[in-house]
C-alpha cells in the first residue's frame, strides 16, 4: 500500500512481523480507498524489515509499504497500531 501524501507510523504492540518497504515495480497509479491508501497489486517485494514488539517505523508520504507478513518462525499473535499523521 502506498499512501502519497500522508505519514504514516506502524507501531508494533506484541508480537513480530515482517514489514515490507521495497517493491520491484510501484503502481501509484491505482484507484485509493476510503482512506486515501493506494493498493499495490501484483507487485514482486524486494526488502523487508522485522518489527518487533515495542518497535515504530515511520513511512513517508508515496513510500509503499504492507504489514502483516510472517516470518521463518511461524505465526505469531501480533497486534499493531497504524498511525496516519494529519498535516494540522
């Protein structure tokens, strides 16, 4: 997902995931939802990053990103809270 002009902060509560933050190809061309995030379908990833518990990782306005990946380990109960950041 991409939001283009939002910040957006993943703060991981419990738990660890794999955070994606490359994609081969960027479609930002895509129709947005309700909340104003863009859909990146079909898009081969290329780096992910762990989050652990306690950890925040701050995206930028057209950097895309996913959450929810799940690493070598096996499944893990996670909770995360995604914080959109208002211009005001």
């Amino acid at each position: 997902m991409v939001h283009p002009t939002k910040v957006c902060v993943l703060l991981t509560l419990q738990g660890s995931e794999l955070l994606v933050t490359t994609y081969r190809r960027k479609d930002q061309e895509g129709s947005k939802d309700e909340n104003g995030f863009i859909s990146i379908p079909d898009s081969q990833v290329t780096d992910v990053i762990r989050s652990e518990e306690g950890t925040f990782t701050v995206f930028m306005p057209g950097e895309p990103f996913s959450y929810g990946i799940q690493g070598e380990e096996g499944p893990t109960k996670v909770k995360h809270l995604l914080i959109v950041l208002d211009e005001s």
